[in-house]
C-alpha cells in the first residue's frame, strides 16, 4: 500500500512538471501532424507499410527529403552512382532504415535545443536513444518474442530518456547537480532525479508521450522499463525488452544519456523469465553480440558517433556543486528539491 501511494505522489509530480514544461516560455511543442504519422509508421511490421505512402510523408519536407538522400550517400551505403531521388535513395538504405532514420531525424529537430552540459550533449543523447531503439527493435524480432512489435520497441527505445532531455532542457543546473550526484556517489541517475526532483525523468516522459497521444504500450514501456515488475501485467513485458535494450545500449559504448550506475544483463527482468529464450546465457550472448556488431557498424553513419569516441571535456570534471556548466536554468538561483515541494516545482517554470 505504502509503496502505491509513493508512486502515486511521484505521478503526481510528473504530471505537474510536465504539465508547466508543455505551457513554459521554452516549450516542447505539440506533435505535428506528419510528426505523428511518421513515428505510427515506425510502429507498424514492416510489410504492411506502403513505400508511396512513406514517400509522401516525406517529400514536402526538405529537411527529411535531404536527409534521407545525405544518409544514401554515405560511405556507409555509397554505391557506384550518386542517388538524387527519394525512392532510389529508400531502396538503397531498405525500408527500415529509412524509417528508423527519419524518426531519429525528426524528434531531433522538432524538440527544442539543448545547452551542452559537462556529461550531456544533444548528440551523444541522441546517439545512446539510437542505439537503444535499433537494439529494442531487434529484441522484437518473432524469433525472440511474438507479444511485442519490433516496431513499438523502436519508438520505445527511441524516447526512453526524453524526459532526462526536458530537465535538462528547462532546468539544466538542477540536472547538472543530479548528474554531478550520480558520477559522485557512483548511483542510478533515476534514483538520484527521485530523490531531488520528487518524481523520475520516466515518469515524466511517460506523461509527455501521453500528451502526443502515443500507444499505453509504449507509454508504459518508458515509464516502467528501470522496473518492469511494477508495470500493468499487460506490459511487463514491453517494459522488460526496452530495460534489455537500454542495458545493450550501455555496453555498446555509443553515446551517452547521463545515466550512472547500470545493471548488468544477469539482473534484468528478461534474465529471470524462465520462459523466455534470452533468459539463457547462451542465447543472450549470442544475440547482444550481434546486435552489439550491428550498432558498431553503423552508428558513425547515422548519429555521427561511434563507440568509445564519446566527446570528450576539455576540463576535468568538476566536484559536486562547482558552477562550470555553460548553460543555466529559468531559476538559476534555486536548489535542488526535496520530495513533494510542488510550489518549488512550479516556480522552475516562472
């Protein structure tokens, strides 16, 4: 009981700071229409999805036109030729890629612009949420499971850590110090942003993708994935492939989202369905070993950065409390919070 009403309270928080952050000065903006449609497309199995309809989604945007062209024209998939259209651009990537890539591309440019913080950059973020999505999207293949769609993980593992980007998009220096805490103490980042922020960057993240009108599913696999075992029984499951696909992430070294302290595969929620193919040993080192390979291969090409090449500081890091981020918050005066002060929540929104 005790612990349904702390949860309850950090629901409840989430709520209201994602509620200030969707009506603050900097605000993340309500999905566009095509928005929408792009990442429903990324949901579906990919011999149901229509290359002309893609196509037309794509076209009347440049910036998705001229990216998915620069993509077909990389060292990576260069052919002989050089690609100028669309289709043939679609067709030398493959149909999944091209989809995985503009939801990438998208969700890049349509949030709004992060500050570098020592610890978090835009585009090593971007790169550890790639890295989780393609490893989530693999996890569902049928020959693994057939509960959950390789497309949902994907979207899942995508915006996983979309609410550590909030915080630190809107209140930087109060996430600087938890990110700060986390290296310090050697702790999970989301225990530390509960125990400052009185809620979790999930949790936020849950209540942001609700507001975009986003699958249950893929809500609550964000929402629940460092904790599976709490999630609604009906999506424990998707809860537990974007936990093992976050962990994959981890090991792949490509990026970085400013989390602390991982667990290993062996304590994952996958690990301990006896059920389940990956709870073997065997079968999840073959299959984190191919996805690993996968990841190498291709992230320099699409996120620009490659394993064990995290940008690194020109400084040393700092101890806890030292003033040397570059970017501040609304409120640069305030401290950190402690549980349930929701009018200091709101006042980081004035």
């Amino acid at each position: 009981m005790k612990v349904l009403e702390e949860h309850k309270k950090e629901e409840l928080l989430a709520k209201e700071i994602t509620f200030n952050i969707l009506n603050s000065d900097i605000k993340v903006p309500p999905m566009p229409s095509n928005g929408s449609k792009i990442m429903a497309m990324a949901q579906k199995p990919m011999e149901k999805i229509d290359i002309t309809e893609f196509c037309k989604l794509i076209e009347p945007d440049p910036g998705l036109f001229s990216m998915v062209l620069q993509l077909a024209n990389s060292p990576f998939f260069r052919g002989v030729d050089e690609i100028v259209s669309l289709r043939a651009a679609i067709t030398r990537i493959g149909l999944q890629e091209a989809i995985n890539s503009v939801n990438l591309y998208f969700l890049q440019r349509f949030l709004p612009n992060l500050s570098e913080l020592h610890g978090f950059s835009a585009k090593n973020y971007w790169a550890s949420s790639w890295a989780c999505a393609m490893a989530g999207r693999r996890l569902g293949h049928p020959n693994l499971t057939m509960n959950v769609l390789p497309g949902e993980l994907y979207i899942a593992g995508l915006l996983h850590g979309i609410g550590k980007l909030i915080l630190a998009i809107h209140h930087s220096r109060e996430f600087f110090l938890c990110i700060e805490k986390a290296r310090i103490f050697e702790q999970p980042l989301h225990t530390v942003l509960l125990d400052e922020f009185g809620t979790t960057d999930n949790l936020i993240a849950s209540k942001l993708m609700a507001s975009w009108n986003l699958p249950a599913s893929i809500c609550n696999a964000v929402e629940f994935y460092q904790d599976p075992n709490s999630a609604p029984e009906e999506y424990r499951e998707i809860a537990g492939f974007t936990q093992f696909a976050y962990r994959i992430a981890a090991m792949s070294k490509i990026g970085n989202n400013g989390d602390g302290i991982l667990m290993d595969l062996e304590s994952t929620w996958i690990s301990e369905q006896a059920g389940n193919p990956l709870s073997k040993k065997e079968s999840q080192d073959v299959v984190v070993k191919e996805i690993l390979t996968s990841l190498e291969e291709r992230s320099e090409s699409i996120t620009g950065v490659s394993p064990n090449k995290e940008e690194a500081p020109s400084e040393s890091k700092p101890s806890l409390g030292q003033q040397r981020h570059p970017a501040t918050s609304h409120n640069p005066g305030s401290k950190c919070p402690k549980k349930g002060l929701i009018g200091w929540i709101k006042s980081l929104f004035r």
